[in-house]
C-alpha cells in the first residue's frame, strides 16, 4: 500500500528505530537489559517496557480518530504541515530532551515477566502501531483529531500524534543507548572464575 509521504516518513522512522533498539539489545543478557545506571533510573528493558506501554494506551485513541474521520469522510493526500504548537513540542522532545517530564503514573514501566520479553513485546507493539499508520493514509492528516492517552485536556490531529510518537521513541532510544554506553565497561570486564 502506498502511503503519503508524511506516513512513509513516518514508517522509514519506526523501522529505523526497530532496527536501532534490535542492535541497541544484541548480545545482551537478562541482567544486562534489567540493569539500572542508578536506583530510580530505566534499564533498557523498562525504556522498551515503556514505549510498548505508550503504544498500548495509543491504539484505541487511534482507533476511535480513524473511524471518526472515515465516519465525518476526512480524506485527504495532503500535503499536510504541523501546527505550530506540534513543530514547538517536537523541538522539546527530539533528544537530547531540552526539558525532562515524568512520565504519568499509567505509562510507567512494569516488567511483566523477563526483561528478555521487552523487545519483542516492542517490536510487536510497533507493528500494531504501523497497521493504524497504514489505516491513515488517505484521511485528512491535519482534520482528523486524537486524544493523546492520559492528556486527556489536549486535543491534537493524527499527523501530530504519529510525529510526537516517532520522535519520543528517539528520545527514549536515546536514554537507553545512554544506558548501554554506562554498561560497556561492565560488559567488557571478563568473568573470573
């Protein structure tokens, strides 16, 4: 299926990230991926854990903007631009993070199982993600409005969203490379027997 152009990007940058956080896991073991920098801090499986709990808490809020635009006959090829307000949130996130927020109490990481299970339960996540992408293409971009999950005051359309969701995966891939470069030293210490 051919898709707008603001959705191929939008697919182009999910599959660089799969691939970035595949490589960002190799070789690691069960203690390597539920290791913290320090108490309080994300290992790499909570990072994971995390962004597949945001994508969870997205698709129904997706789900309801498509039908609701299909419903209303949104369509559109665009060209579609972001809104001022979606170009600034952007510039917040993009990592570095210029401003650190916590993240709401329902998208906190839990570790449901090994820390092994964290990227596929990603990975499988982001292809749930990819189908609502795909399910987009077509509808005006820029009219179809979405509720983000737990801000719920803000009202924003699903170009915005599926842009704010590639960029906070980078944040967060950014965070937990962060962590793979503080445990480097450890895995490149030989075991002693």
């Amino acid at each position: 299926m051919a898709l707008v152009a603001e959705l191929e990007k939008i697919r182009q940058e999910v599959e660089a990230i799969n691939t970035q956080v595949a490589a960002l896991c190799e070789g690691l073991s069960e203690e390597d991926l539920a290791w913290r920098v320090e108490p309080g801090q994300w290992s790499i499986a909570e990072v994971l854990a995390h962004l597949q709990l945001t994508n969870q808490a997205l698709l129904p809020r997706v789900d309801q903007a498509i039908e609701e635009a299909r419903r209303r006959k949104l369509y559109s090829n665009g060209p579609f631009r972001l809104s001022i307000i979606g170009r600034l949130s952007l510039w917040f996130i993009e990592p570095p993070p210029r401003i650190k927020f916590p993240a709401p109490k329902p998208l906190r990481p839990l570790l449901k199982g090994p820390a092994r299970d964290a990227l596929p339960q990603f990975l499988e996540s982001q292809q749930l993600v990819m189908q609502r992408v795909e399910a987009s293409s077509g509808l005006d971009l820029a009219r179809a409005r979405v509720v983000p999950p737990v801000y719920s005051f803000v009202r924003t359309n699903l170009l915005a969203l599926f842009t704010l969701f590639t960029c906070h995966e980078r944040c967060h891939l950014w965070q937990a490379s962060n962590v793979r470069q503080h445990l480097s030293p450890r895995l490149e210490t030989p075991v002693s027997h």
